[in-house]
C-alpha cells in the first residue's frame, strides 16, 4: 500500500510514521522541506519503505514538477497533517497562505496521483466561538475567535467540495505522550507553559516572587480539552483502513480536565505557588504586572475560558471496529506530562 503525508517531519508526523511502518506492507511517500529534520526519520530498519520527495505545500502542486510526479505510484492514502499552528491576527495571511492554500495545493497533488482517499487532520476548534460541536462541517460563517480557526474551517469546505473520497481527522489540544511524556513544545498547552515559565523569571529578577501575588484572569469551571499524542496517533493510524468516506472523527476527551486542576499541577511543577486564578469579571482590577501576565497568554485564552462538548459517536465506531476505545486519561497521567516538560 502507497501512502502519501505532508506535515510527516513535525512531531505529530513522526509519530504516525512509526505506528503506519509497524504494518510491513506499508510504503510512505513523505514530503519534506528540511534536510535535517528528514534525515532524523530514518533508521536502518525503514529507510527501504521510506520515500522523500521535497516540496513545499504553498506552492502549486506542493512544490513537485511533472517529471517528480510522473514518477511516483498512484496512492492508496494521502494524509494532509501539514499547518500552521498559531492564533495571532498578525499572522491572518500566513495562516491562510499554508492552512488554506496549502490544503489546495494538497488537494491538487493527491488528484495527480490517483489517490484513492484524502485524509485530512483539522482541529476541533473549527467550531470556533460556540460551545457544542457535531462531527459535521461547520458553516463558513461560524463565528471563530482567530484566523487559524477561520482557515481550517474553510480548508475543510475545500476537502469536501474536491471530488475526492475523503475523511476529515479533528484532534483537540495535544499534549505529550501519555506514557513517556514527551511533547512538542510548540504545541497549545505548551506555549501557554512558556509564557507562564517566562513571566515567573521575570518576576523573580525584578524580586517580587516574595512580595505578591499574581492573577490569572479565567473561569475556574470551565475545561480544556487535552488529548496525548499517542492517542491522535492512534486514531490516524487506524484510519486506513477503517475512515469512511465524507466522515468527521473527532480525536477528542470525552472527561476533559477543569483548568484550575491544570493550573494546580503546572504551578506545583513550576514550583511558582505566587499564581493565583480570579474570574475574569475580576479583569478591571489587575496591576501592571497582572497585565503582562494575561497579555503573554491572551492568544491562547479562548482555549481555556469555556466547556465545550464533542461529538464522539463516528470515533467510537471507528475504534470499536480494532477493538479499541475512545480516550481514557487519568490525573495521574496528565500531572506526569507536565512534569516532563518543567523537567
């Protein structure tokens, strides 16, 4: 079986890599921009089922002229993971340059070669501002809270409008590994930790660690939606063969974790006992240092002010055709990815 994979050098991609090669049937064709980060892919044991075509998914036909196409297989399966994952207003063109055009360009490849089913990997978040999402496409004018949400939404009209046979893949937050504990840094949750890591420093120079405490500005009911990587892995895996066409799975936590139990762990393991969390309508009492504070961390505020709820129904039927279930995470194991990464 031919596979294709853009986005395959992230820590996601790697990841898929090694659970699809566990099938010795499997050859992947993945798509690369970056010498080093394609060469750390490859071992002794899979570089006869690993093939590399360089490329760039902003650029028609991501990157590949006729000749580079001419020369591939026709493709069982095309896995789209490649995006841009960031929330700023400033990057509004970027965001739609790789999210939105590249999903074009992608789409155009896997018609060149053939490709008997496009599966591509969005976000949950593509039902933007409300708070109950189906397993269904979400209108193009859902109300959204950033461009990377607007981009994906529109990125998911474009798969179901190709002609082509196609799954849409939906993971929530992802976090580290549920059993090792390794992440990638760059992802939601770690880049709120950062912050978090980032102003405690800055508070310590300036010596008022001691002095004060600092406020966190959310609603202390409300949850976020933290899936392991190993989990999403898992569920992409088992996408070939069992994704059925013009079906959205959602790759989410049907039990997700309230944020004050998040931010106790994180504050436990940031070893910085000065973060306090106040409910927003607190917002207008801040002092500088507050402002900066929630200033370091505003992009990432709509993920960790409200509740929402999953569809889950075609990812349970999907899994319950290996036998598997959908995602059970334990405290524990949540404390012990956060741990890991304060390490």
């Amino acid at each position: 079986m031919n596979i294709f994979l853009t986005g395959a050098t992230g820590f996601v991609g790697a990841q898929l890599i090694n659970a699809l090669l566990r099938n010795k049937e499997y050859h992947l064709y993945i798509l690369y921009r970056d010498e080093a980060r394609k060469n750390k892919l490859i071992t002794a044991s899979n570089k006869d089922r690993l093939h590399f075509v360089k490329g760039d998914i902003t650029t028609p036909l991501c990157g590949l002229d006729a000749a580079t196409i001419a020369s591939l297989p026709s493709m069982d399966y095309f896995y789209h993971l490649a995006a841009l994952v960031k929330f700023d207003e400033a990057l509004h063109d970027d965001l739609f340059s790789i999210n939105y055009d590249g999903t074009l360009h992608a789409l155009d490849l896997a018609k060149n070669l053939n490709t008997n089913h496009f599966l591509y990997v969005s976000t949950a978040y593509t039902v933007g501002t409300h708070e109950y999402a189906k397993e269904a496409l979400h209108p193009l004018d859902t109300p959204v809270n950033n461009p990377y949400e607007a981009s994906k939404i529109k990125a998911e009209h474009a798969v179901a409008n190709s002609g082509l046979t196609f799954s849409i893949l939906r993971p929530a937050i992802i976090i580290g590994d549920s059993v090792t504990g390794e992440a990638d840094s760059k992802f939601t949750l770690y880049g709120f930790m950062k912050a978090l890591k980032v102003f405690k420093r800055k508070m310590e120079r300036k010596g008022l660690l001691d002095k004060q405490s600092f406020r966190l500005f959310a609603d202390n009911n409300c949850t976020s939606n933290l899936v392991p990587v190993d989990y999403v892995v898992k569920v992409l895996t088992h996408a070939i063969p069992h994704a059925e066409h013009e079906t959205i799975y959602h790759i989410t936590n049907n039990q997700p974790p309230e944020n004050l139990k998040v931010l106790e762990m994180i504050k436990r393991h940031l070893q910085f006992d000065a973060l306090t969390v106040a409910p927003t309508s607190a917002r207008s009492t801040m002092n500088a240092e507050e402002a900066v504070l929630n200033g370091f961390i505003h992009v990432f505020e709509p993920y960790f002010k409200k509740s929402i709820v999953f569809e889950e129904n075609n990812t349970k039927a999907l899994l319950s055709k290996v036998n598997e279930s959908t995602l059970q995470i334990t405290d524990d194991n949540l404390d012990y990815i956060i741990e890991v990464f304060f390490k």
